[in-house]
C-alpha cells in the first residue's frame, strides 16, 4: 500500500487518505504544533504551498502533542490558531502521535525513511518534514532544524514536479 492510501481522517474528522486529500499532487507532510519555539515555520510552510500549489504541491500538517504537550488543543481550537495566526491554507490532519506504541500507521511507514544523514527512526521533534512523491514514494525527509525556506526543500520539490 502506498502512502497516499493509509488512512487518514482531516481535523474536521472526516475519513480520507493522502490521495483522497491532495489528489495525485507531491506532498510536504510535517508534524505540527502551536506552542512550539519551531511553530513560526508555519509561515514558511504557508509560503510553500502557495508558491508550488498550483504546479500540484501541497503542504499536509498533521497536529501531534507527543512533544511536551505543545499541541494541547481541540481540533476548533487547532484551526483557529493555524487560519487566524498564520493563514493556513493547507490541509490539516486530525491530532496523531507519531512516535511509540500508538504511532499512527502513516507514521509507521514514514519513521522508516532515513534523512540525509542516512538515520531513520523515530521524529525528532515538532515540525519534522517528509516529502511525498506523487507515486506516493516518501522523497525526502527533513528534520525540524531544516526550516520550510531551506534551499534544500526548493530543490528536493523541484525535482518532484
């Protein structure tokens, strides 16, 4: 099973997959937070789906509160904070853990893809970044340091449209 077909439910708790959600477009899928010292990459991330959205690119923001409790709220509360602080765009996921026993099964297969220092595993922390072709191969992963304006993240979408 791809990626694109695990599934998945929106924060509004609606069922889909990643195909089901983006269509066939290549993916940038990051573990978010709203009381994160990393949570103003929301900004970055906003800028990319705008900027590559139209050439069939999309951001997917998948809440998780494993990280020190920095995304305690509900699923209004998470959409509010992301369209009123940072005018979010993109699709958000509902609250997941994506880490340990209760990982969510698209995070099963997404730990399993290592970074450029050749090292999988686990997420490191808030806003860690996997790139998703459109064939639903996982292209690229990018820890939580490497911020949404990083050359490296232009570079690794380009290649994917």
């Amino acid at each position: 099973m791809s990626v694109r077909d695990i599934p998945v439910r929106t924060l509004a708790d609606v069922p889909t997959t990643l195909a089901g959600l983006a269509g066939d477009n290549a993916l940038l899928i990051v573990n978010v937070a709203s009381r994160c010292g990393l949570t103003p990459q929301y900004a970055g991330l906003v800028e990319l789906h705008r900027q590559y959205g139209p050439r069939g690119f999309s951001v997917v923001g998948v809440p998780c509160n494993q990280f020190m409790g920095q995304e305690p709220g509900s699923a209004e509360e998470i959409q509010e904070f992301c369209s009123a602080t940072y005018g979010v765009d993109f699709p958000l996921l509902e609250k997941a853990e994506v880490n340990g026993p209760g990982r969510h099964p698209l995070y099963e297969r997404l730990a399993d893809v290592p970074d450029a220092d050749g090292q999988a595993g686990d997420v490191q922390w808030n806003f860690e970044k996997f790139l998703v072709a459109r064939d639903g191969t996982v292209a690229a992963r990018f820890r939580p340091g490497t911020t949404p304006d990083d050359p490296a993240i232009a570079t690794a979408i380009e290649k994917l449209l």
